[in-house]
C-alpha cells in the first residue's frame, strides 16, 4: 500500500495558541481511504436523553431510528454513550446491531447512565467496573456518575491489544460550582490513572467533558478542567485539534456550540492514533438532528494497532522503530487494575508458540494459585482473569513460565 502524506503547520499554530509547549504533527490526510476494518474506531456520543419522551426529542421512535442510522454509519469499534434514559430502548438497540454487544451503568442517584456499545468481532470483554469512592472518586465531584472502566482486548487483523477504556459524562453547566466539580474530578481521575493505569496499560479516556480542553467553557480566562492531562506528556488529548478549529460537538439549533466531548489516550497509544482522523461527525443525512436526535454530535478518532499505517514524530526524526510498545518478545505484561479487588487481568504477550504455565505467590514465596498449568498458547498477546476472593489483603507475585525455561515475574496489590 502507498499514500502520501502532507503535514499541515496545525501542531504548530497549536503551540503558539496554547503555549503548552505540546507540539502534534497534523495530518492533512483525513485517512478516508484506509477502510475501517484496518483501524481500531473509537467514538463517544451523548445521545440525549436517549429514549426519554419527556425530557429528550419528543418521538422516542424516531430518534431510535436515527441513532441506529448513526451507528450504521460509522460503524465504530468501541463507542462509548452517555445520557441512556431508557434500558429497554438500550437494549432493543444492542439487540437490533447485528455483531454488537454493549451495557450500561445502574447509577442509583441518576436516570442518565454511561456505557459502551463494542463491536464484538473486533473487542473481546474482559473486564467492567466503576471507578468510585473506593478508588479515590469524589461522588459529588461527578455529579454521580462514576467514570465507567472497561478493559477490553481489541483485534485487528492478526494484531491485538489490551486497552483500558474509561467513559464519563462529567458535571454540567457553566456556573463556578459545576466549574469547580469539574476541577475535581479531573484531578481524581488522572491521580488514579497515573497510579494504577498508564504504568503499564494502554488507556482511552473518552466521553462527555461538558467542557473544552484549551480553555473552560466557564469563561475565556479560566484553565480547562483538564488542563492537568493537556501539560502531561504522558497523556495526549487526540482531539485537542478540534478545539483549535472551533469544532462544535455540542450544537442546539443556530446557537454557536461548543467542543466539550473529548478523547484522550495514554502514552502507550500516541504512536497508534491517526493523526488528523479526528472528527466531529455530522449527520447531514438527518434533518433536524439537534431536535429530533440529540444535541450533541459523536466524536471519533482512529487508531492503527497493526501499526503499519502511521509515522510518528519518531518515523519523522528516521527512527524506524517509531518508539511503539508492544513487545517484540514474550514478555509478561502488568496486570490491571492494580491494586485490585478481588479479579484482575494479567495480561502476557508470546513471540512463539509456547506452552506455559502461571502462578501467584504470597509475600512468603508460597503459591496460593495456579491460573494456567501447562496450557500451549498460539503467539499473540493473551490474557487470564485472576480472583482473589479467598486471599487476604496484601502484596502477591504472579510468575509466568514457559517450556524452554524462560520465566518472568511481576507485583501486584491485592487491597479488600
């Protein structure tokens, strides 16, 4: 396959806007013509009031029909959704999506729920939970809607990954109080993801922001609440180029709209994002869409796991190895969550087909378990569930082992 690509001077107009010091390279290309079953497509959309006749779009029918049109149409791999009003609507439509599955959160102090629609022949389900006051979340601050965690292991073509896809609806509205709230949050939220996730995981952070990422919709002289993720070189905000053009993924009618539904990825994803296939889609083949569907637009960015699609600063500067991190060995990876209570999932990447075995051991040196004895792996990245149920709080080692006598072992925090 050949293309050409034409760098825009985007990523740098962005560094004299923002003075951040984060330069993005920007694509030209918007990659149109590499078909969608060879990137990994991400997308989040709030679907107001999805099925709610009462506060959302007056025929709840319709709107079922449109947002079936819209999913059809972009035909995400993971689509992260917030504002579902109406579980059985949510249903009827993972039902009606042939090769999709989904779920949604059961928040007690909210009609509006988070969740995810995947598609299954390219994400695998490994793992769902809230991340919540256990893990340091303030309810108040998310206007009790935890943020939504789901490890996934995503597959294109004979490429895999585990990825640590996290989905929030935050605070609404422009006041100093939500403002704040928002503020908190975002602190909490990334304070938990530097401990636990980017270490060692790959993550998408995705969903309704309810406020823009270059500056606060509070006011043009206040810091975005996720100004912390934007001045971290660990973290990319992937459609932080939108913001600059003044794209608009909330929109009612002829009011000016705002940016405020974003995604973010961890360093271990950069190099695999497209850059410049970040888009606010709008569905011009629905009339009326602010009214009749929802008044916010979806917003997607694709991602090359196979990674033979994309050059990254580092392709640019000749290094040919483009600084991506999946391993080129076997090589047993960090599990996640960590700490964790009581399941987590140890990941572990094969060269070669290998027969393997897994243990955990307690600070003692003793095996308390066995997750896999002896099993043959085909090469890939794999990943077994683990449950502590029966085990005490505390520090644990988890050993992988194969039949040339290559081993490799890691720590985990098992906290109840």
């Amino acid at each position: 396959m050949s293309f050409s690509l034409r760098i825009s001077v985007i990523g740098v107009l962005a560094l004299l806007l923002s003075g951040t010091g984060h330069v993005h390279a920007q694509y030209s290309d918007d990659w149109a013509h590499i078909p969608n079953s060879e990137t990994f497509d991400v997308v989040t959309w709030n679907i107001e009031w999805f099925g709610d006749e009462e506060r959302g779009p007056d025929d709840t029918e319709l709107q079922y029909n449109y947002v079936m049109s819209v999913i059809l149409n972009l035909q995400p791999d993971l689509l992260a959704v917030q504002e579902i009003a109406n579980r059985d609507q949510f249903r009827r439509l993972i039902d009606d999506l042939d090769g999709y599955s989904g779920f949604i959160t059961n928040y007690s102090q909210q009609l509006q729920q988070v969740g995810f629609i995947y598609n299954t022949d390219t994400v695998d389900s490994l793992f769902s939970n809230l991340i919540d006051s256990d893990k340091g979340q303030n309810s108040y601050a998310w206007a009790g809607r935890f943020p939504l965690e789901f490890v996934i292991q995503a597959r294109i073509g004979n490429s895999s990954r585990i990825i640590y896809a996290v989905a929030i609806h935050a605070k609404a509205f422009s006041d100093p109080e939500s403002y704040d709230r928002r503020v908190t949050a975002s602190r909490d939220i990334k304070a938990y993801f530097d401990q636990s996730v980017t270490p060692h995981s790959s993550l998408i952070f995705l969903g309704d922001y309810n406020d823009d990422v270059i500056r606060s919709t509070r006011g043009t002289f206040f810091d975005s609440p996720y100004k912390n993720f934007l001045d971290d070189p660990d973290y990319t905000i992937v459609t932080e180029p939108l913001s600059r053009l003044a794209a608009e993924s909330w929109k009612r009618g002829t009011r000016t709209g705002s940016m405020i539904d974003h995604i973010t990825v961890n360093h271990h994803l950069h190099d695999y994002w497209l850059q410049g296939s970040e888009k606010v889609h709008v569905p011009d083949y629905i009339s009326d869409f602010s009214n009749t569907t929802s008044d916010h637009r979806p917003v997607y960015a694709r991602f090359d796991l196979t990674g033979t699609l994309n050059l990254t600063s580092a392709d640019l500067e000749g290094d040919s190895s483009g600084g991506r991190d999946t391993p080129g060995h076997t090589e047993l990876l960090g599990n996640y969550p960590n700490p964790f209570n009581p399941v987590t999932v140890i990941p572990f990447h094969l060269e070669a087909s290998s027969r393997i075995s897994l243990s955990v051991y307690n600070a003692l040196g003793q095996r308390v378990d066995r997750p896999i004895s002896e099993v043959q792996y085909q090469a890939g990245t794999h990943s077994v569930s683990f449950n502590a149920e029966n085990l005490p709080s505390g520090f644990y080692f988890y050993r992988l082992e194969d039949d040339s006598g290559w081993s490799q072992t890691r720590k985990m925090i098992l906290v109840k």
